[in-house]
C-alpha cells in the first residue's frame, strides 16, 4: 500500500481471548512505501506480568540502504500512532510520535506503546496509523479517525452532516446555522434522544435543552422551512458544535496539535453536557497520552483541577516530577499570575503536602 500525501495508512488487527496469551504475537509485515515496510507486535508478558507491549518494528525494503535518514520518504509523515481497543471501537490505549525527530527514530528503531494488563479485555483490535502532511490553516476540516468505519461510509455522513435539505434539526450557534438529523443524534447521544423523544417534545410543542441557554421547538413545514426542531446554543461557539456533530456522524475528531487548545478542552466539555462517554473517554486518552513535563502545569491549573479523573493522575505527574516542571516556563508564569487560576492555591497546597507529608 502506497501512502499517498495528506492521507492515512491505517493496519488493525484482531486478537481473541488476548489474557491467555503467553508469547509474543507477530503481524503480518505491511508496508507504506516503497522503502517502509513494517511489523506490528503483541507482547502480552512485558516488563514482568503487569504490562504488555505493542511494538511497530521497521523493516528495511529492497530499495533501501541501512541509512534510512538518506531518504526523504518519511519527511511527509506527520505522525504515527498506536492504538488498542475494543472491538465495539472504544479506544483502551492511544500513543503517538510527532516530532521529526521521534518519526526519524521510530523510522530507525521501532516505536513502543507499553500500557496495564488490567485494561486488557479478552478480545481487542490492535493496530497502526501512520498520517502524512495535512493542511494545518484549518484543522477542523481535517479528522482521524479512532475506530474502524469504512471510508466510503464515512464520506456518506460526512456529505449527509449539515446538508440543510435533508436536516430536520437546525442549531443556531451565535447567529449560524448548523443542520442535522434528530435520528442521528438520539442513535448517540441519550441527552439528544431525551431532547427529542422524550417529555421535553409535549411541553406545548417546545424542547429545552437547558432552561437557561439552550431552547428548541417544533416547526411546521408549510414551505421549505422543514426543520422538526430548532436548537440555540449560546455555551458554545460553532467550531465546537461542529466537531461534536462530526463525532455523532463519523467517529472522527480533530487533530490538534496543541493539547492545551481551548478547542479540545471545549470538545471534552460539550461531552459531558451531550452524555457522549465515548468521545469524553477519547478525549481523556489523547491528553493523557501527550502529557508531558512542559505542558503538565498549565493543564492541571487552567483546565483539569474541574474533573477529579483528570486532575488526581496529572497532580501526581506533577508531584512526582516537580523538580523538573517548577523549572518550566508554564509553571513560572502560573506562579507570577496566581489570580489568573482560580484552584492556584488549594492545588498548590496539594502538591505541596504530597511532597512533604507530616
């Protein structure tokens, strides 16, 4: 398989009653060029009983020198990422490479995902997805993909989102339109189906969605005014109702770059408020996964102090390396600008305690 640019090559594959795995599983050797090939693998006994590993190994094409940073082929790979999850699609693990030095290496000597044993179900989907260049001036219309659905299906819901025509929902977001169909949203969302299907439908032919912000209501469709409901939302801008409404039709999410984007933190919060735990759980996974010490202050005190299953792993990174993220720019300004933080203080005295425990 040739990787063609601003697309994705992407290899999965299916394990059964992974637990009583003892030895290592090797994939089939795939290839994304004609000088890349590799092999995906399985170790359900690293590092003692309590981890397992997945492994992308690269193995060297005919055309290839053992120089693999003479070629210019992976100068157009943007990322390459690893992946466990279940077989209904909701992801156990997620790790990625992005920098051209972390590709170059991965290139040379492998990549590895090491995770938990206790996550592992009995049958999961493994598997690779290596991106080429994508344009970066708007990111929004560019998505992956964190399970497996059939690009030609994609395409389908991807042309049948915000088609004003076939909608019957319309979402006014700040004064645009969004359009949807309600059969859609009830099939993934029980906030929606609740909305739409429930009491709120016979309350004199209107729908709250929040009795503060959000209201809709039924429409008559005399003329080519067809829409069942009308939906405004006034929480949210329309970037963030957008990729919501991308995730219901597709499974897809945004690929920012930056995991202290206000974009994917306003993502994980319109989760929560539409009841979608899968996108919430995906979310949570791709800030786990680039959490590192240069952006690991500024995420526990602006954004993760709110939600206990983020804030209590991050606070113990922080803590455990403290030395090194007390050094950080983030954190220095963080201290310089205390007031700018609503939890500085109590989370400080946290960090503080777990450092020098009485």
């Amino acid at each position: 398989m040739s990787l063609p640019t601003g697309k994705t090559c992407l290899f999965e594959f299916s394990l059964n009653d992974v637990k009583k795995f003892n030895v290592p599983v090797d994939f089939p050797i795939f290839s994304t060029s004609g000088i890349h090939s590799w092999q995906l693998s399985f170790n359900p006994r690293f590092n003692g009983e309590e981890n397992f590993n997945l492994s992308l190994m690269p193995k060297l094409g005919l055309k290839s020198d053992k120089n693999p940073s003479n070629h210019c082929s992976y100068n157009n790979i943007t990322d390459i990422a690893l992946f466990v999850k279940t077989l209904g699609g909701q992801v156990i693990k997620y790790g990625t490479t992005r920098s051209k030095e972390n590709i170059l290496e991965c290139v040379v000597k492998g990549m590895w995902m090491c995770c938990s044993r206790s996550l592992l179900l009995n049958d999961v989907i493994v598997g690779v997805k290596i991106y080429t260049d994508r344009a970066e001036d708007n990111l929004v219309d560019s998505f992956f993909q964190l399970r497996s659905v059939p690009l030609n299906l994609i395409n389908a819901w991807t042309k049948d989102l915000n088609n004003s025509d076939r909608a019957d929902v319309k979402f006014k977001v700040h004064g645009s339109n969004l359009y949807a169909s309600s059969s859609v949203l009830t099939s993934r969302s029980e906030y929606f189906k609740t909305m739409f299907n429930g009491k709120w439908r016979e309350c004199h032919s209107k729908i709250s969605a929040d009795p503060q912000r959000t209201s809709s209501k039924n429409q008559k469709n005399n003329n080519s005014n067809q829409y069942k409901y009308e939906v405004e939302i006034v929480d949210f801008n329309q970037e963030t109702i957008r990729a919501m409404l991308h995730f219901l039709y597709t499974n897809e999410i945004p690929p920012y770059n930056d995991v202290c984007d206000d974009r994917i933190w306003s993502l994980f919060i319109i989760s929560e408020k539409y009841l979608l735990d899968d996108l919430r759980a995906i979310i949570k996974n791709y800030i786990f996964d680039r959490l590192d010490e240069e952006n690991a202050a500024k995420i526990l005190f602006t954004y993760a102090w709110k939600w206990p299953d983020l804030k209590d792993p991050i606070l113990k990174f922080v803590v455990d390396k403290f030395n090194a993220i007390r050094k950080t720019v983030g954190y220095k300004n963080i201290v310089a600008s205390p007031l700018g933080y609503p939890s500085f203080f109590n989370l400080n005295t946290e960090i503080l305690l777990k450092l020098y425990p009485d």
